[in-house]
C-alpha cells in the first residue's frame, strides 16, 4: 500500500509585527512510498533542516535519499527548495512560474507521477504552487504554502502572502473537496472531514 511518512515537521515563526521571521520557519518535508516502487519527496524544507531529513530516512530504515526518484517542490521559496542536493537522483518536479532553477523540470500542466498520485495546480500563494494528491488508505494533499497552516482553513483565510486571494481561495476548495488528510506548509498533518461543510 502507498505509505506517508514524515521527514520534517514544518514550523512558521512571526515576529512581533506578524511578519515571517526565515531563520526560525522552515518547511514540511515528506516521503511518499507508491505501490509500483516509485520514492517521491516533497519540498526538501530550509537548508538547515538536512540533519533532520537525513535521521528521518535512518529511521524509517532500508531506503536512502539516494533511492528518492523524484522531489515535488510545492514552490519555489527558500524554506521549501533547501535539501536538493541530497537527493542527486532524484528528478526535480515543480510548476512553472516564479524565478527560474536550475536542475528542475517545470511542468506548464498536471502530472500523474505514479498511480493514484498526482501533481496538481494550486496557485494562489505563488503562481507556481502546486500540490501532490495521493490515494492511499485516504486521500492526503499535501499541498505546501496553499495551505501553511491547519488554522488557514478552520477560518477560511488565504495565506497571509499571496499572489491573488481569489486563486488561493480557490485553491483551498480544491484540496478539502479532494482530501480526507492534509500536509499542511508548516505543521502536522490534520484530518479535515469536520471542515468540508464550510467550503460547500
């Protein structure tokens, strides 16, 4: 059966004006294991956070970053791209849009990587925001910055950085009508079958 595993628990610090403070935010980082043998990552969190993902992958035990097939950058901010060159086998995914990166394919539309996952559009935080859908024993999303924080969508607020509040919005709906579980941006994963009636 497809597993998720948790590489790194993202975090979301603010300073006192509300402002994001980047030396203590990093992102989400986690691994995706597919019935057909595909290692999927996705975002590879802050560059400091190597450690963390490195003991994630000895704790889960027989699988190495090297064994990692393809990364899913969920976007292209700092706190999300950090790891890359861990996983030096690995094809790098993410949606076109924002500032160019070298050694990553950008994809102008949706793609099934392996059955029952795919890599879909959720623009709104960045226009190159994308998601990983992926059916296992339920539907996860995880789903980056188009979701930061499980508070976003218990009130229904767009992240607070965005491109186009309409997009993001959007977006949101997407993953709640898709999900049973979502991956958010900067925290734990969280069921969300008590929050569908608000995105009806």
């Amino acid at each position: 059966m497809t597993s998720i595993d948790i590489l790194v628990i993202g975090h979301l610090e603010r300073g006192a004006d509300g402002s994001v403070v980047p030396s203590g935010t990093w992102s989400t980082s986690s691994l995706v294991r597919t019935d057909d043998g595909h290692n999927i990552v996705v975002d590879t969190s802050q560059g400091y956070m190597g450690a963390g993902i490195r003991s994630s992958f000895k704790q889960i035990g027989r699988i190495f970053p090297e064994d990692v097939d393809t990364v899913v950058l969920t976007h292209g901010h700092p706190d999300h791209i950090g790891n890359l060159g861990l996983f030096r086998n690995a094809e790098v995914l993410k949606f076109s849009g924002g500032d160019p990166m070298d050694g990553v394919t950008l994809l102008d539309t949706e793609k099934e990587i392996a059955k029952g996952v795919r890599f879909v559009r959720t623009p709104g935080h960045t226009e190159d925001s994308g998601s990983l859908f992926v059916d296992a024993d339920r539907r996860y999303a995880l789903v980056g910055d188009a979701v930061p924080l499980q508070e976003n969508l218990e009130k229904k607020a767009v992240p607070a950085l965005n491109c186009d509040p309409d997009e993001a919005m959007a977006s949101m709906k997407r993953i709640v009508q898709y999900a049973d579980v979502v991956v958010p941006g900067h925290g734990k994963p969280f069921g969300i079958s008590a929050l569908k009636r608000l995105y009806k």
